[in-house]
C-alpha cells in the first residue's frame, strides 16, 4: 500500500489520481475532502500520533507533504509534524518514504528551507529507504493565492526582473508516482523545475491573455513588501525571513532549470503556457475581475 500524506493539496491531489486505485490510501483530516478524492481514504490529523500510527499499517511506501512555514515564532509545527510521522513509519515498517521538499533546503536555510531541511535531516537518519523532491515555485502559486498581487488585480512581487523557474504541481505529482510505485532510487535528491525561467512580467503577459485584460507586474522593494506584511499582522522577525529570501530570489536564486524533473517522468516539463491551457478555467477564475482577495 502507498499512503499519501497532504491528499487534499495542490499536489496531493493530483498524485492520488495518478496511483494505482488498488494501492493508494489517502490520509485527509476533512472526511469531505477525503470523500471528494475518488480514492480509498483514511481520516486523520498529522497532529494525532494514534491516527497516524493506524494509517501507516501495512503501508509501504509513504508519500511525505503538508503543511509549510508559517508565521509563528518557535517551532515549525511542519518539522514536528512530519518528524513524527518519519518516527511512526519505522514503527510500522515501512519501506520508503518520498518527502516534497524545496529548493535550496539547507541547515541554515530560512523559514521553509530550514524546516524542510531539518526533516530531511531527520529523514535521511532514519533507515528508512527515502528520495527527496526539491521543487522550485510552483506555477499553482498563481491561481491559489500563493502568489502575491496587488488590490488593483495586477500582479504584485518583489523580484525585480529576476527569472524563477516556475514548476507544474501536476509534474511534481507525476514524479512522486514514479518512485512510489517503480524505482524508489533510495538515497536520491531531485531538484524539480519547470523547462523555462519567467520573469514576473512575462508571467503578467500571458495571465493577461488568458484572463482577457492587461494585468501589469507591480515590483516592490523586499523591503517594502515585508512592511505590507507587518501591517497585515504578520510578525516582524518571519516578516524580514520573508524580504531576506525575496531578494535572494532577486538576485537570480531560482533562475536555473534542471533536468530532474524530465528525467523522472520520461517526458519534459510542462511550460507555463501549458500549465495556463490546463488550468484555464481556474485562471480565469482567480484573474478576471480587476479586484479580488484571496481566504
Ligand atoms: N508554493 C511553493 O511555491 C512551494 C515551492 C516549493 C516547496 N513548497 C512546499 O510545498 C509544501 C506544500 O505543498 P502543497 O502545495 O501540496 O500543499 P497544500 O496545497 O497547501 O496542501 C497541504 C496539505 O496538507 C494537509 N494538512 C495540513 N495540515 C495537516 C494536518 N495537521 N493533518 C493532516 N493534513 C494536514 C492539508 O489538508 P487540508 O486540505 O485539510 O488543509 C493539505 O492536504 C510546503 O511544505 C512548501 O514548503 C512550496
């Protein structure tokens, strides 16, 4: 059996569908998410050691995501979190874990960077069998408000005219079904990116066509947007984690592309024209009007 952790997620979604339906479980913590998912499902909560514990009986290969960095000062509730289920794994024997980490994860790495890190630290000590998936921005960011935009529905950054190589969760979920249910390739680190490196306006430019009117990039100093942040609530320290890796990403950090991600599933990555076409209608959706907030 494959157990997916984070089923309802922008990836995890997208992977249950691709896993064979005979040997895929879910593990949702929203009964009606894990309904809407078309696959057999488990209900639970990363935070209840005992439904994770029961959820990882007879499981062999597990598929490692939820959650990110959030603005709490102290412990990353993610790093707790997926610690333990690492722990509860070897309990129950499994075999492999796949774990959805991130770019440039490092001991010192800043907010999600540190975090993930510290789990695959945690990973790689286990003696599980284990790969880890180091994606770059994913292109989702811009239909689920993972993206920044400004009031006026233009979009809103602080990257300067730095490229990011944007990557298609629905690549990322193909990859993780690779190694959940052919070659593990233990001990591997994958870095996932898309097949191109988009400035912010070229990615304004071609949301423009697909939502029908001009949206224009709005750059913002890092330091600027962490003060838009402060006044939205978030505190200061994870405030300036977040204009301290901003301007990293200014400065060319996610421009590469690599050849992972293709190597994996056999085919290239997806542009991000490819992704817009896929997922018109959420484009549409989200850019359409000249005013939206997200949650
Ligand atoms: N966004 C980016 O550009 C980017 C780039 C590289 C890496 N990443 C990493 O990608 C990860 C996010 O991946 P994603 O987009 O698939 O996530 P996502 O769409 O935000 O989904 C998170 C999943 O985790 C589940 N979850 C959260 N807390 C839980 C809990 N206590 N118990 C059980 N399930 C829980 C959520 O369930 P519910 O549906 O019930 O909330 C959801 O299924 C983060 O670790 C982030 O650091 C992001």
């Amino acid at each position: 059996m494959i157990l997916v952790f984070g089923a309802s997620g922008s990836i995890g979604r997208r992977l249950v569908e691709l896993l064979p339906a005979d040997e895929v479980v879910a593990f949702a913590r929203d009964p009606a998410k894990g309904a809407a998912l078309g696959c057999r499902y488990v209900v639970g909560d990363l935070d209840d050691p005992v439904s994770v514990a029961s959820a990882l009986v007879g499981v062999e290969r597990v598929f490692l995501n939820a959650g990110g960095a959030v603005p709490a000062p102290g412990e990353q509730p993610m790093v707790r979190q997926q610690r333990a289920v690492i722990d509860a794994a070897v309990a129950a024997g499994v075999a492999h874990v796949v774990k959805l980490s991130v770019w440039h994860a490092a001991a010192d790495g800043l907010l999600a960077e540190g975090a993930h890190w510290e789990v695959e630290e945690h990973l790689r000590s286990s003696g599980l069998g284990w790969s880890v998936l180091r994606p770059s921005g994913f292109m989702q960011n811009f239909v689920t408000g993972g993206g920044t935009f400004t009031e006026n529905g233009h979009l809103l950054g602080a990257y300067g005219d730095a490229r990011v190589s944007y990557v298609d969760c629905a690549d990322i979920a193909a990859a993780a079904a690779v190694l959940l249910t052919g070659d593990p390739r233990p001990g591997s680190t994958f870095v996932l990116t898309g097949p191109e490196a988009l400035t912010q306006a070229e990615i304004a430019a071609r949301l423009s066509v697909v939502a029908g009117r001009e949206i224009r990039y709005v750059d913002l100093p890092a330091v600027e947007f962490a003060k838009r942040l402060v006044a939205l609530g978030v505190p200061e320290a994870f405030a300036g984690d977040v204009a301290t890796l901003f301007a990293d990403v200014a400065g060319g950090r996610l421009e590469g592309t690599t050849p992972d991600l293709a190597g994996l599933i056999g085919r290239p990555a997806r542009t991000f024209d490819e992704f817009l076409a896929a997922e018109a209608d959420a484009v549409r959706q989200v850019w359409a009007d000249e005013v939206h907030t997200f949650e």
